[in-house]
C-alpha cells in the first residue's frame, strides 16, 4: 500500500498526520521523559517462523510501556495553557504514564482503575505521584466513573486512546520503530483502544509505505474485525483476556478511521497463545513481558500470519507483569506442555501406599508438587480412597513414562490434568 493508495477515502484528513508526530517528537526530546528503547534480534523466535525477527523492546520504557509518550504529549501542552489537574481511566499502563507525564509538568493526576487492576500497577501509578482510586469491574464502568468525576470538577480528562495528541504521542514510536529497522517488511502491533496502532501506522506509512503494519487483538476482546465489516466502532459488553493491557472492549471513532486508512491486517491470538508466548520470551528472549507486550509475539507464531522469508519487527509493548498473573500463565502454559501433570492414582487405603507410590514418581526422576488424599467420592468401594498427585515433568514423553510405571506396579491411574485444572 502507498501513501496514495490509502483504503481511506479522507486519508488527507484522517484526525493525525505524520507532522503532528514530528511535531510531538520535539516534545519528548528527554531522555528522564521517553529513552529510546532497544532492538534485538532472536534468531530462536527466527527460527520458528522461518523469518528475521527482531523485537522492539518498549516494555524497557520508563514506566514499563509505551503510555508515557502519548501522555506526555498532551499533558506537557495543556499545562502550557494553565490546566493543573489531570484525571484517566486505565487497567494499568495508560495510569503509570499519566501519572509519570503530570508529576514531570508540576500538574496533579487521580487514576481511575478497576478494582481488579494487578496490585503491582496499581502500585507503580502510586509510586510515580497520582492518586490511585479503585473502581469499577471492568475498563468500561471504570471510564465512567472517570468521566463523572471530571464534570464535577476542572481538571482535563485524558484519554487512553480517543484523542489525537495521544495518538501523535504513540506515533513516535513507529518513526522510532522505522529507523531502528528501515528494511522491515512487517510490523506487528498490539491493538486495545487503537491509539498506539494508529499512530505507528500513521508514521510507518508516511516513512515506508510498503512496510506491512499487522494489528493483534485478543479473541475475548476482539472488536477491529466488525468495526471493519460494519464501517463503523463497535463495542464490546464484556471482554475476557489475560492481556489486560488490551482488554479495553472498544476503539474509537478516531482510531477505527486511522485503523481503516493504514493496517493493512488485523489477527486474533488466544488466551492459551498469549501465554505460550510469554513463556517463549522468558526462555528464548530472556525478557518477561505482560501479555498485551507479548501478543504480537503470539500472533506472529499463529497460523494466521504467515511471515517466512521476512524481516519482521514484533512490538514489546509492556512489561508490568503481576506475579499473580506470571503464576497464572506459568501454570497454563506448563500444563499445556504437560509439564505439570494431575495423577489420581486408586489405592487400597493402607498405610504406605503412598510412599510406595511417590518412590515410583522418584525413581522416574520427578518432582511431586504435592498431593491430596482423596476418600470422598461416590465410585469408592469401603476401604479405598484416591491419591491426587500434582508432578513436575520435563514434557509429554516424560508424564507417559511415569503413568506407565505407575500402572507396572498394579495401581489404576488417570491423569485427570484437564479435568482438574
């Protein structure tokens, strides 16, 4: 697609132009403000796509994500013109860089996040001088308890994506993103609300028309498909994503036109994608990134997105992963590989049964995570009860061998991983 050849019949009057992203360059041109983050290839991930990948490291921004950009923009400017307060909704990283963005111009910042916000980003938005308060279950609701509380008062609202500073904020990163790797054949971008994609977008194709910009949404809150199919934004009732960071249920009308103009393709990932990607780029990349950072990773190692033979650019957008969370995709991602396996094992209940049986997992060189004792099921004669043993395996081969060894000793055993879990 060239500049001329836009999908968008307005593209000259699509809300942002590359001057404003110039324009926002020159604003963030402090390094304790936005840093340029890194590039660096994996030749492991390369490997699995048949392609030249190299990963933008953005999650090593200040704050953990991109946010800080499109928040410093708008926020530097109106302080300029006298506003002093400043309110946001946000999951998380849209919160850490208002809250960074105003405390760095003198201004005053209240946070608005879900009551389920991962405690470490609700912290870290502390820690960079907003007041945080907790409402809402969801991204939607919390946006309205955001914008009710600016009608009653004078500070300035700041939008995680439907505003076009912030927009032109997010876009510095794709000119970053074009000199870091002036040769990419292919982008892959994350999409929540769509400021960030629509201003990479914007940028990439004023710089390299011919560069190939991908979108990733999460199947639990995809909307950019029927946005397109219905020429206009949807939204979402409720979204249910691991990624957060993209789990806003809805773009803009700003975003879907910018969207239209300059992506050139939008993937879904699953939960279960997501994950697995989060723990390729822990083992492979030796890089912890949340799950909206890792999606692009995750589309790109989908079905759906066929890059072999390029040189393609995914986008790391966020690194604030919870520990709450990183168990959570650990266990998920773990299990999947059966690396962590549930073995109900049927037992006369005797004394020693289960040191006979936890020596049959030991000598199979396993790890017993722990086990429970089990006589309240219906399908038990009197005198038996189950063992539940939840093990450490080094994969499927692994977790056959030792139910196999488990049977040779005469014990009946299911592995009731799924069934459990």
């Amino acid at each position: 697609m060239t500049e001329s050849e836009s999908t968008d019949p307005d593209a000259d009057e699509l809300p942002v132009q590359y001057v404003d992203i110039e324009r926002a360059r020159e604003r963030l041109d402090d390094e304790t403000v936005v840093k340029q983050t890194p590039v660096e290839e994996s030749t492991s991930l390369g490997a699995l796509v048949d392609a030249d990948v190299h990963l933008k490291m953005e999650h090593l921004q200040w704050t953990g994500s991109f946010k800080t950009r499109g928040a410093y923009n708008k926020i530097s400017q109106d302080v300029a013109d006298g506003v002093t307060d400043f309110v946001a909704a946000s999951a998380g990283n849209h919160a850490q860089g208002v809250a960074l963005a105003a405390t760095k111009c003198g201004a005053d910042s209240t946070i608005y996040m879900p009551t389920d916000a991962p405690q470490a980003k609700v912290d870290a938005t502390r820690s960079y001088g907003a007041t945080v308060e907790l409402v809402g279950k969801d991204f939607q609701e919390t946006m309205s308890h955001a914008q009710a509380a600016v009608e009653e008062t004078n500070a300035e609202f700041v939008h995680a994506y439907d505003d076009t500073d912030i927009i032109a904020g997010q876009g510095t990163l794709g000119t970053e993103m074009y000199h870091d790797l002036p040769d990419a054949d292919t982008v892959i971008v994350p999409i929540g609300g769509g400021g960030l994609i629509s201003g990479i977008s914007t940028a990439m194709k004023h710089l390299s028309p011919e560069t190939r910009v991908v979108g990733v949404q999460a199947t639990g809150a995809e909307t950019v498909h029927e946005s397109l199919d219905k020429g206009m934004p949807v939204t979402l009732d409720e979204v249910d994503t691991i990624a957060d960071g993209i789990a806003t249920g809805g773009i803009s009308e700003t975003t879907f036109r910018c969207i239209r103009a300059n992506v050139d393709e939008v993937v879904t990932v699953t939960d279960t994608e997501i994950a697995r990607a989060i723990l390729l780029l822990m083992k492979r990349a030796k890089q912890v990134v949340e799950g909206a950072g890792a999606a692009s990773v995750a589309a790109m190692l989908s079905d759906d997105l066929d890059v072999s033979g390029e040189t393609v650019m995914p986008l790391l957008c966020g690194g604030n992963l919870d520990m709450t969370q990183l168990q959570t995709v650990l266990v998920h991602a773990l299990t999947q590989r059966k690396q962590r396996i549930r073995l109900r094992v049927r037992i006369d209940d005797r004394p020693g049964k289960m040191e006979d049986i936890s020596g049959i997992i030991a000598d199979q060189g396993a790890n017993i995570h722990n086990v429970r004792h089990d006589r309240s099921v219906a399908d038990l004669e009197v005198g038996e009860a189950y063992l539940v043993f939840t093990v450490m395996t080094s994969g499927a081969e692994h977790a056959a061998s030792i139910v196999d060894a488990i049977e040779a000793a005469d014990y009946r055993v299911e592995d009731v991983t799924r069934s459990q879990n």
